[in-house]
C-alpha cells in the first residue's frame, strides 16, 4: 500500500494528556509524605497513586500500535528502544548503582561488587526504586512482534487473551520490591496489552468516547468500592509478599487500577483530547521526569533527616518543589546542554 | 481457580528454584542490643549448654553461661534457651552470642551522648577489629521509652542501625525487632505500632518482626518487668520463631528477586 494511501495518523492529545497526568501521579505516590502518614485518609490517596505505572503501561501500547502497527520493523523499533529507552537506563543506572556501592549495598545483598552491579543492571536495582520499570518494559519491546500479528485476529479472540491476562493482573501482586522483570511483566502485561486492544480496534474505543460518561461513571464507581474496602478492611497498604506467595490472591489495588484506567481513558478521550501546552510539555517530559524524579526526591528525604523536619503537610510541599520542579529544572537544563543527544542520556 | 495458577505457576517456575534453596547457616552468630530484658536482668542463670558459646572482652568464644558477658546485670538471660531451640531445630550446628544490653536505657542511650554509647562503641570496635560477622542483630528495647514520638523513636532507630553497620562494619546483618513497649500494666502502643512498623517496612532483607513480648503476663515475669525462668525459655523460643521466619522470608527474596543468580 502507497505511504500517500495509509490513512493519516491522528495526533492523540487525550493520550498525551493522560501522561501528563500519569507522570504527576508517579511522583506523589513515591513522596514520603504519603507514606509516613498514617491515617484513613491518606491510604486512600495511596490507594488511587499507587501502581499508576500501570497506566503508563497502557499509553505506552496504545502509542506503540498507533505510530508502529502500519509500517513495522522489529529491527529499527528495537535500535530506538535501545537508544532511547535502554541508554539512558544505562545512564541513570550508573550513579544509581555507585551510590548503592558507595552505601555497602552489596553486602546488604550478600553480593560482591561485580554480583551488585550485574543483579542490578537486570532488575533495575534496589536505589532508585522507578528504574525496576525499563527492564519489565524491555520484555515487553521484545513480545511486540506477537502482539501486532495477534491485533489482526477477530478481535473477539483478542478480547477473550485481554480478559485472561487481566484477571492474571487482578490476581498476582508485584514482586518483592519489584525486583524480577519477569514477573513484573506477568502481572502488568494486562494494561500494555489493552493499549494496543484499544488502539487497533477502533470501533471499541469509538464506543467508549461516545458513552464516556457512563464509561466512567461505571468504572470510577467499581475503583471507589474497591478502595473503601481495600482501606478498610486492611488489605492496603499491602505487605511486600512478592510475586510467588501471594500467587492467586485477589489484588484490589491492580483491579482498581484496571478501572480507574479505563475511566481516565474514556474521560480524557473525550473530554480531554485538546492541546494544553502545559500538559503538553510536561507529557514531553515525563519519561525523563520518570528516570530522575527519585533522585531529587531522595536529596529531599536526606535533608529533611539531617534537619530533622517532621512529615508536615509544608514538608509534602517541600518534597513536590524538590521531585517535581528539580526534575523539570534539571531536565531543561540538560536539554539545552546535551541538545539533539538529550534523547539518549535523559530519555526526553 | 486459585490453586490451579498456584499449581500450574508453581510447576512453570520451578526450573528458576532448583538451584536455589533456603541456607542454614552451619555456625549462627547474634548480637543482642537493647535494655534489661535482653540483658542478664532476669531471673534465672542458665548454666554452660553444649554448642552455645559467647563473644568475651576481647574478642575470643568462650562457651556462653549466665551471666553474659558483655550484658547489664548479674542474672539470667534469655540467651541460652534461644541457643538450645536453634540447634533443636537444627538451624545451626553451633550459635554464638554477643548481648550487650544496658538496663533501663531509652533509645537516645544508644545515640551519640548517650550513657549506652560508649558501649556500643567499644563493642563495635571489638567486632570490626575481629571481623566478627554477625547473622542477626536482635533488638530488644522500648519499655524506657513510653511517651516517646513515634517518629522520634523511628528516627532514632535508624540512626542507630546507621551506626552500627557503619561502626562494626555490619551491614550483611538482619535486624530482628522485637515488639517491647512497657512492662505490664504499663504499655505504648504507639512505641509498639512503631516497631511493628520498622520490621514491615522490610521484612525480607534487613529488618525482620520479633517476639511480641508485651503479650506476656505477669506469670511470665517475677518482677512485673523482667523475666522469671518460664519467661526465658518462652521468650528464646518466640526468638527462634522470629529468625526462622527470618531466614525462610529472606531465603524467599533472594530466589524471587533473583539474587540467587549471582555471587
């Protein structure tokens, strides 16, 4: 088929203002304030934050089948996964795995120095706790292949393989501390392959804009139950039991997350998919907030322990200025020093 | 629908899991810091036990007997008992203990300043002069510090974990915390949701949930505080709990996040 004859790529300012949201989210659930507060209150603001990686999971298949699925090539999608995915995972992991060296980490984990460094570069390592999300995304790179030929089934047949990675996102759980991208990938799969389920079957996602209210009326309401009782009854937070033991345990947080995902989807599709410079920018940042917005959050948390601040709300404004405005500084400046190149060091 | 993924999974999985399996250690070695319950303020002094020895001034082991050493006090400990049920459970084939606890000490006593410190110094010196490596540290403290901030009492926890891997170069070692917030009729549940909170805030790798030693009555105890000998032997065996669960919830972690596969 002619370049001329494929039909024009729409540009998907619901989806980009989605990640513009998604990335505010992943900041405020790793700020401490969140996490030190302990009240009913605050585990339910945990409740909606929490896992809202998962939602970037799904913009991420929804763009892959979007800008890739009409003229595929594994080879070239895998050379710029690795050049602006993979190498500023290298980047970022370099400071990150010398710092765990510098604090002995190594001997926490009982692994010698070359046994850290390796470990790490395959998980994510344990410093900054967002990287465990590039080598998951990694294998999921590696599966897309299969998922672009299975998008050209009945979609019912692909409904049926959705629903049954869902129900293994609703009844698994992270592992420890995210620390296997293998089972990182069997329990968030689900969302990256409901992206590209709603992008390569138009007709289903035209349904949801057209009833989005209901959509999300729906949906936020399934969310709201959930995280009453998740709150509740003590199920959330929840203990870190890994991937293994909590096998087939009902995990209300990750089904909560499928319905507040469709939700914001249906909403933003359709309420929201309109230009917003700001929101427009920070979604162009936000795989580069991603990366470094631990790292200043981190400098934010050591301080605050050497002045010994307590966990007050001026605190959590304190730790938004530091992991938010530090992140956007720091990657405006980094932009227009590394240029053109920026892409492959920040991510952005 | 819940036992056919835990089976069907369990089979999928278990290639990763041959190579690795829960390590019991041949020779436990445990440091013990806390106040006068951890120390030899108890009431009974068990004798010599085969196979249970003790860390002395100056660095040797000697085989372990009340009083202990390092610790507080001219009583009993707990010590001994945690010892025997370790090796009748098989978990080691000889443990070694090194209790330096100081009575009646609130946490700031461990701090820079306070009148624990100097021990713990010259503990840690002892300990990183001799490469003395430790397999758990078990922390036993909180009764001094009833109406203390609960996140001044973290703060301070921290600061002390801090110290001691740096000081004794103990970093490889597990924290066990044990739950102690008061003698009876007398507890802070609010120091005691704290020290609950510290070991979940891990519970695989460094810091581990201890014995609940609030939940012991005053049978267990002969002074309202410290324990009579019953309350030794219950209290070593809901240790040896405690670091079997330990060791079977890190033996976990390492498999699942793939430690297993590195040196």
């Amino acid at each position: 088929m002619h370049a001329s004859a494929l039909p024009k790529r729409t540009y998907l300012y619901g989806i980009e203002n989605l990640r513009a949201l998604a990335i505010c989210m992943v900041v405020l659930t790793h700020c401490q304030y969140f996490v030190l507060l302990d009240n009913i209150y605050a585990r339910f603001i945990r409740f909606v934050l929490s896992d809202v990686t998962a939602v970037f999971l799904f913009i991420s298949g929804f763009l892959l089948h979007h800008i890739e699925a009409q003229k595929f090539n594994y080879k070239n999608f895998l050379a710029k996964k690795i050049k602006f995915v993979f190498l500023p995972y290298i980047f970022y992991m370099i400071p990150a795995t010398a710092a765990g060296l510098f604090m002995h980490q190594h001997e926490s984990y009982q692994l010698t120095i070359p046994g850290y460094i390796e470990w790490s570069l395959l998980v994510g390592g344990p410093v900054i706790g967002p990287l465990w999300f590039i080598p998951m995304i990694m294998l999921c790179f590696v599966t897309v292949p299969a998922l672009l030929r299975m998008t050209r089934m009945n979609p019912w047949i692909v409904g049926i393989i959705l629903c049954i990675t869902l129900l293994v996102s609703a009844f698994t759980h992270r592992p420890y501390r995210s620390l296997n991208p293998f089972t990182s990938f069997i329990h968030f799969f689900s969302f990256y392959l409901s992206g590209i389920y709603l992008s390569s079957f138009p007709k289903i996602a035209n349904k949801i804009k057209a009833h989005a209210l209901a959509v999300a009326i729906f949906s936020l309401s399934i969310f709201t139950i959930l995280a009453i009782y998740a709150v509740t009854h003590h199920l959330f937070p929840e203990p870190d039991d890994g991937f293994m033991t909590t096998l087939g345990d009902f995990n209300a947080l990750m089904t909560g997350k499928i319905f507040l995902c469709l939700a914001l989807y249906a909403l933003f599709e359709r309420y929201a998919c309109v230009h917003r410079p700001h929101l427009s920018h920070i979604a162009s940042l936000s795989f580069g907030i991603f990366f470094v917005h631990q790292f200043f959050l981190i400098a934010a948390d050591r301080i605050a322990t050497q002045l010994q601040w307590e966990y007050t709300s001026e605190w959590f404004m304190i730790e938004l200025f530091f992991g938010f405005g530090g992140s956007l500084l720091y990657l405006h400046v980094a932009k227009r020093i590394l240029k053109k190149r920026s892409k492959y060091v920040i991510g952005c | 629908m819940s036992l056919a993924v835990k089976s069907l999974s369990l089979i999928i999985f278990s290639l990763s899991y041959l190579t690795a399996h829960a390590e019991e250690p041949k020779n436990l070695r445990i440091l013990v810091i806390g106040q006068s319950i951890s120390s030899n303020c108890n009431q009974y002094r068990f004798p010599v036990s085969p196979h249970i020895d003790q860390i002395t001034l100056t660095g040797t082991e000697v085989p372990a007997k009340d009083p202990m050493i390092w610790a507080d006090c001219t009583g009993g400990s707990m010590w001994i008992p945690l010892g025997q049920e370790l090796l009748a459970r098989h978990m080691a084939e000889r443990v070694v203990f090194m209790p330096i606890g100081v009575a009646g000490t609130a946490i700031r006593d461990w701090l820079p300043g306070g009148r624990a410190y100097p021990k713990l110094q010259t503990a840690m010196r002892l300990i990183r002069d001799h490469k003395i490596h430790f397999d758990f540290i078990l922390w036993h403290q909180g009764s001094s510090d009833y109406g203390t901030s609960p996140l001044k009492y973290r703060e301070s926890f921290l600061s002390v974990v801090r110290d001691v891997r740096k000081q004794g170069n103990l970093r490889g070692s597990k924290w066990i915390i044990a739950r102690h917030s008061g003698c009876v009729g007398r507890f802070d549940p609010a120091i005691w949701k704290v020290q609950n909170q510290l070991a979940a805030s891990d519970n695989n790798l460094n810091f581990f949930t201890g014995p609940d030693n609030n939940l012991l009555g005053a049978a267990w105890r002969f002074d309202g505080c410290n324990l009579n000998k019953a309350g030794q032997e219950r209290m070593g065996a809901l240790w040896a709990d405690s670091i079997q669960h330990a060791l079977a919830r890190n033996a976990r972690f390492r498999r699942e996040t793939l430690l297993t596969w590195f040196h």
